[in-house]
C-alpha cells in the first residue's frame, strides 16, 4: 500500500528546496509564501497524484496548461477486489479569480503543518448553475466562492478546482479533529479558515432542496457511489472527513443536509485501501 508523506514533511521539503530557487515574483511582494511549482518539483497534488488525481487528461485540460493536474490515476490505487464502480467524469474549470495558491506559511510567517480534510457540501442549487457561476470572474472578494469537486445527481464527478489549489468553500471555519482545533489566517482582513488544507466536495442538491427548508430528500445511489469512489482515491483518512456544517463558525451553513454519513461510510469501506480504518 503507497502511503503519502505527511503533509507537515512535504512542506518542510518544499520550503527548504524552495528558499533556495527562484520563485514567483508574489512570493517576493507578499509576506505569504504559495505553493509554487518548480521545475522537477513536485507540486503538493503531485506528490499525493495517486492518490488525489481523479481524471485522465483531456484536451481542455492541456490547453489550459494543467496536464499534471487531471493526470490518469494510478491503477494501482485501486485493488483488485474494489467496487466496480467508475462514475462519468468532466472538467469544468473555474475562473482563477474563484481560487487561489495553498501557502506554507500563515500571514504572520507561521509553518503551515495541516494535513488535508475533505469537506462535503451541497449545491442547493442545479450543478449546472453552481458550475456558471464559479466560471464567473469575481474581482471582490466576498463574491469569489469554489468547491474543488462537484458530484451531479447522475453521479457525473465534475473537476472544478486544480487539488493543490485552495478553492474558497468555507469561510470562518475550524475543523475540530483529533489534534484539536485547526484552522488558517492567510489574510487578517479575514476570519481564519480552513480552506488552505480543505478539499472541498459538493453535493448537487435534489429540486425539493432548492430553499433553505431543514431537509430534503437527499442524495442519489450514485451521489453516494461517486464521493466513495473520489474519497478512495485520496489518503484523507476517515476522521478527517467533514461537513460545511461542522467547520463553519458563522452558524449559517448547515450543508449537506439530509446528509447519511452510515451509508456513505459503508461504500468507501469496500475500498481496501479504506479496510483499515474500519472500527
Ligand atoms: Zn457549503
């Protein structure tokens, strides 16, 4: 079984191989320090690339210059005896103006050590209209918004936000795991977030949660088959799997709602490389 680095290991790497080569020219007017990608470095979403590299590549994506991005996965990552299950897949980039680079250091030059959580959200809305409206370019801040992930009521899995970027799904957010509190301050105009080690992962939300009602009825099978199948392919381990819900601080978010995490936990345990951590 291929296991990652830790997170907290790749960074120091990165860092130290980083001060020593010429970066970006942000890098220089900024007090933050981006991810970069440097010739023969791997980037973050490379170094876990069997793990977090959903997608073959497409003629879109090599257009836009992020073949590595939407590399094939490894077939290893899935043995033998895992689920059939391939879900559709698509590519339907954001505007860059809807995400931004994942630092290594915080606002006040603090190492950034977190490991990745997935956070689930859902839609509310159609896909469709979630999809036009992070391809819609938001010079303001408060209107840029982003999953990295978006899964149709088909199970259709939608790449929205390259892995080793930040997309910006969870404002004012702590996720509370086992180490305790977690949570960012990359801009202090801002509250802290999660959203510099979070991969995000939307739900489409059925036509009866279009409103703000409590609940609906809920996820497709394949909904529920598609996350399994993308959260196999990533080393985030199950207790750093969350909600938009139980991040956010502002006690706005109640995403996903009707939400069944026992039925979504079932199906990713099929996956060997998820056996381990069942209890
Ligand atoms: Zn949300």
């Amino acid at each position: 079984m291929v296991k990652k680095a830790s997170l907290a290991g790749l960074l120091g790497l990165l860092l130290v191989v980083v001060i020593g080569m010429t970066v970006r020219s942000v890098a220089a007017v900024s007090p933050l320090q981006p991810m970069v990608k440097a010739a023969a470095l791997p980037t973050i979403h490379e170094s876990v690339g069997q793990f977090l590299t959903p997608i073959r590549a497409d003629g879109r994506s090599v257009s836009f210059g992020l073949p590595t991005d939407f590399a094939v996965a490894s077939a290893s990552t899935v043995a033998q005896s895992a689920p059939n299950y391939v879900p559709r897949e698509e590519i339907a980039l954001a505007d860059p103006s809807n995400y931004g680079d994942r630092y290594l250091t915080d606002a006040y030059g603090r190492p950034i050590q977190n490991d990745f959580v997935a956070v689930l959200h859902e839609t509310v809305g159609s896909a469709r209209s979630a999809i036009n409206l992070f391809q819609t370019h938001h010079p303001r801040d408060a209107d840029q918004v982003s999953y990295h992930t978006l899964i149709a009521r088909d199970g259709t899995v939608i790449y929205i936000v390259p892995p080793e970027k930040r997309a910006y799904g969870a404002g004012n957010s702590v996720f509370n795991g086992p180490n305790g509190p977690e949570t960012v301050t990359t801009n202090p105009a801002f509250p802290p977030s999660i959203n510099n080690f979070a991969y995000h992962v939307s739900l489409e939300s059925p036509a009866d949660g279009r409103g703000n009602s409590r609940r609906h009825s809920g996820y497709t099978q394949a909904q529920y088959e598609s996350l399994a199948w993308l959260l196999a392919r990533t080393d985030i381990p199950d207790n750093r799997i969350t909600t938009h819900q139980s991040v956010d601080q502002s006690g706005s978010r109640m995403d996903p709602r009707s939400f069944d995490s026992q039925r979504f936990f079932a199906l990713l345990r099929r996956y060997p490389t998820r056996v381990a951590q069942r209890s």
